[in-house]
C-alpha cells in the first residue's frame, strides 16, 4: 500500500482533517497550501499536524507543485478557491488552471504517482433531482432569474410545470456548474478523471456535500453557512437567509469527509469515477440557523430579505448508494456536528462579523438579487 502522501489544500478544513487522518495511519505526509488570506486571517493555522511535513506554496506555482509532488505515492487534492466571490479569473487559474498543471508535471516527469483523490462539489450539479407525480423524477435545470425574482422559490418539473418534491441527486445527474465556482469544481473533476484513464493512474473524484467542523474559517465571509451563522450570532448579528431560508442543504461533518478520502484511497472500486460523499439527509436552512441559535443560547430570530444568489440550487440531497457500498457511513450526526464546531469557535479569540462587509460587495457586484414582489 502507498505510505507517502501529498494534501493540497492541507491547512484548510478538510485537508487538515485527512492529513490527521493519514498520519494517524501512519503514513507520511507532506502539505501544501499556500494560506489563502481570505481564509487564513491571521496566518499559519496551529492546527496542522506537527508530524507532517509544512510546504507554503501557491498550486499556481510550477516549480512549488513540482517539489510537492517529488516522492509522493497518493495525492489528495484539496486546495481551492471557494465561494461566491466575484473574482472570475482567479477560481479559474486556481481550480482549473492549478489542476491542469498538477496533471501535466505528472506526466512529464513520468512521477510514479498511483492513485489521486480530488476534491469535487455537489455544486457541479445544477438543481437536486425532483420528483413529479407525473414523470417521475427529473433533473430539472436551474431556476432562471425571471422566475427567482418573483420570489418563486420552488423547482418545477421540466416537462409539466408542476412543482417536484426534493429526491436524493445520483451522480449521473447532469452536470453543469451553475457558478464560477462550480464550473471549476467541473473541470477540475472532469481533468482529473480524464486524464487518469488516458495515463492509467486511477484517480476518484468525490462530491463531497456541504463541509463543516471546527477549523472552518471563521473569518471567510464567502462560504460555509454553519461558520457563518455562528461568527454572526456570536456578534449578536442575525443570520441572513437567502430566498426563504427553506431551501435545504445536505451536511457533512469534516472527519467523516475525511475518512471517505481513506475509504477511496484503500479501494479500487471508484476509480475512474465521480462518487458523491454526504449524509443522505437533507435539512433546511432556516433549521440550521435554529440549531446554532438554540446551541449557543442566543435567541435572535434569522431574517429572509427576498434576496437571492442566481445560479445556487434550491434543493440538494447526496445520493450515496456509490459510497456507502464501499463501506462509507457518516458518523457524526448534524446536532452532534454543530455542537462540536461551537465549542471549537467558543474557543477562538476575537470572533469577528465579516458578513455585512462582504453582503455589500456582492450586491454592488451583482451577484446578490432581490425580488421585485415580495411573496404573500
Ligand atoms: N467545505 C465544503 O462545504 C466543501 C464542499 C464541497 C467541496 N469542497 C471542496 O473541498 C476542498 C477543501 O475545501 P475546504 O472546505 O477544506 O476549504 P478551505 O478553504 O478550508 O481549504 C482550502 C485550502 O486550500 C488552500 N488554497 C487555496 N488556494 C490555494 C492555492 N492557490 N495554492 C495552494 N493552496 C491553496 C487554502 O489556503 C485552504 O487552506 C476544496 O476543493 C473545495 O472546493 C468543500
Ligand atoms: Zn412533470
């Protein structure tokens, strides 16, 4: 079995939590990551394992992928740009462009890699699968505009019109990528399976679902709604809902995220493929922020201004029959989950509200909406 692995990304919530994992196993593990400033505020996290080796560089960097990769059996890639920021050109050159080029100094120094496991996103897909009484369950695309800013919320069947009822979304769905973000998380899924077959090194691409646990930054206003809410009633701020705040997200606590990366790695049975990795439960929004507030015992009620961020999906249910028959099965329940990120936060000095700030960038960059009529 490989013993040397590499973590892009590896300061970062899930990086961290695999490089953990894989130390314990008693591998040999080297990180890479270039802390990123949005997430990384205040500098080098303390919380990367000792007993791995630290390497600060940028994956846009070729010389700095290059040594990374120099010795390594298995590579876990991580590192990213996330989010809904407005700058385009970055995610591409990270994401993608990052990727490509990981790929490409693989194979021109013939690197005797033998397996890497990629970082996808249920984000890739463009709306959860639905199910209509009449055509049973479809993959409706995403809402357009039009219809988001009459406050019409809901996902209709593409055939009848009727509204569908939320169904777990299996991987072949379509794929699309909706936002900049998810079109990354597209191509870097599609690059890594691709060329994996053409080269014959098995690679995996798991759609982890939405990520949480202590170590997410709590200083990225841009992602990561449990962080988010948190950082906001900490600041005696409501959390803010987009749409109705029922919308409904499926949630992944970061350690079992990171023991499916052990679970891919150890088996031959997904190479070559997409595998979505999450509970199989969805929950609302508005739910989420009920628990955090009921957690952390400050009762200041979320609020829903018809805002809304075009492109984001109303509904998403992992569909894990792929993952789980490989053995995966979450371990972490959401209330259990949300309970330890508190206590974790709780823990951190200076919990600060960045969300208002970055509220006004995204409305003045238009990637914010709002509806034109209020809904009854
Ligand atoms: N958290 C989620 O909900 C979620 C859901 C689906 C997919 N993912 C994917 O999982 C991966 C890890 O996400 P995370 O939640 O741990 O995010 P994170 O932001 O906590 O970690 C990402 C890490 O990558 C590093 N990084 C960013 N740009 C880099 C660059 N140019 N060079 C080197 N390192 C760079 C950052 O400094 C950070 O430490 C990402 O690929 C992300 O797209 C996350
Ligand atoms: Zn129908």
């Amino acid at each position: 079995m490989a013993k040397r692995a590499l973590v892009t990304g590896g300061a970062g919530l899930i990086g961290s939590h695999i490089a953990d994992l894989f130390v314990r196993e008693g591998w040999e593990v080297r990180v890479l990551d270039n802390l990123e400033p949005q997430t990384h505020r205040r500098g080098k996290p303390r919380w990367i394992n000792e007993r791995a080796e630290f390497v600060q560089g940028d994956m846009r960097d070729r010389d700095t992928l290059a040594a990374a990769l120099d010795k390594i059996d298995i590579v876990f890639h991580e590192a990213a740009y996330g989010g809904y920021m407005p700058e385009i050109a970055k995610y591409v050159h990270v994401n993608s462009l990052g990727t490509a080029q990981m790929l490409e100094i693989i194979r021109e120094r013939n690197l005797p890699i033998k397996k890497i496991v990629a970082a996808s996103s249920q984000a890739v897909y463009s709306e959860g699968a639905g199910e209509c009484p009449q055509h049973g369950v479809v993959f409706p695309p995403v809402r357009p505009v039009e219809q988001l800013r009459k406050g019409d919320w809901q996902v209709h069947c593409p055939i009848c019109g009727v509204i569908t009822k939320s169904v777990a979304t299996p991987e072949h769905a379509p794929v699309g990528g909706e936002t900049v973000y998810g079109l990354t998380k597209v191509d870097q899924e599609k690059l890594v399976l691709l060329w994996g077959k053409q080269i014959g090194i098995p690679t995996v691409a798991l759609r982890y679902s939405c990520t949480y646990g202590p170590r997410q930054s709590m200083f990225n206003p841009y992602t990561g709604v449990i962080a988010i809410f948190c950082t906001r009633l900490l600041n005696n701020l409501p959390p803010v809902l987009y749409e109705d705040g029922e919308q409904t997200r499926d949630f992944s606590f970061v350690e079992d995220i990171a023991r499916a990366n052990l679970l891919a790695a150890d088996s031959d049975k997904l190479d070559g493929q997409a595998v979505n990795v999450g509970s199989g439960c969805g929950t609302p929004i508005r739910e989420i922020a009920e628990i955090i507030s009921a957690a952390l015992k400050i009762e200041i009620a979320s609020v829903a201004r018809g805002e809304f961020r075009p492109g984001e999906m109303r509904h998403l249910t992992s569909d894990t029959t792929k993952m789980n028959a490989i053995g995966y099965k979450p371990q972490v329940d959401l209330a259990e989950g949300i309970q330890r990120y508190i206590d974790w936060i709780k823990a951190q000095s200076d919990v600060r509200d960045y969300f208002s700030e970055a509220e006004n960038i995204l409305k003045s960059k238009g990637i914010i909406h709002r509806v034109e009529v209020m809904n009854a």
